[in-house]
C-alpha cells in the first residue's frame, strides 16, 4: 500500500510540474478558450491512451497504473480547473462559450486518448 500511495505521490508531482509548465508558457492567443487546460487535458489523456494499452496487455506491471495512469495523467488534467472555468462562462453570460468548450475539451480528450490507444496499440 505504501509504495502504491509513494508511486501516485511521485507521478502526480510530476503531472502537476508538467501542468504548471503548460500554463507558465501559454501565450494564451485565443482569448475565448483557456488553450492550456484543453492542452492539460488533451495530453494527460493522450498518455493515458498509451499507458491503458500498456495496463491491459500487460496488468502485473503495476507501477504503470499507480505512477503514470493514476499519479501523472491526474495531476496533469484538470477537472477543477474545467469546471471554473465553465462557471466564468455562466456568470458572464457566454453560453455559447460555455457549450462551444464542453464539447471542444471532451471531443479533444476522447480523441487524445484514442490516437495515443491506437498508436501505441499499432506500435506493438
């Protein structure tokens, strides 16, 4: 139990640095749509494509689903940070942005971790 929560504890530190970055070095050129929580997301979804083909050909390797799948991919994306932002939308009045980023960031995560599930999978 205790290597699990060291492994989770490591990889989300990693995540959360990765993350960090993204946000620091965004220029942000699209003012409507926050670029660096879809970017998070996309690619902690992306990894977890990779890593959940890894897990389920190969489930005695342990350490892939606490540090990466678990720790990095949860650090890295952001639900919290989504939902503010979701809410900015509601209270400005921007439903349309509103609408518009739900299906953008679901559409791109689902596509993320298809392509990364596939290439990983093709790579095999």
């Amino acid at each position: 139990m205790l290597i699990k929560l060291i492994l989770i504890f490591l990889g989300g530190g990693l995540g959360s640095c990765v993350r960090f970055l993204i946000v620091y070095l965004n220029p942000n050129i699209i003012k409507t749509i926050p670029i660096a929580t879809l970017i998070a997301n996309g690619l902690a979804s992306f990894v977890l494509g990779i890593y959940f083909y890894n897990f389920k050909t190969n489930p005695n390797e342990a350490w892939i689903k606490y540090f990466i799948m678990l720790g990095f991919c949860g650090g890295l994306s952001t639900f919290s940070t989504f939902s503010g932002e979701l809410m900015e939308y509601i209270w400005n009045h921007q439903f349309w942005h509103f609408f518009i980023y739900i299906i953008l960031s679901i559409s791109c995560c689902l596509i993320c971790f298809y392509f990364g599930f596939e290439i990983k999978r093709t790579l095999n």
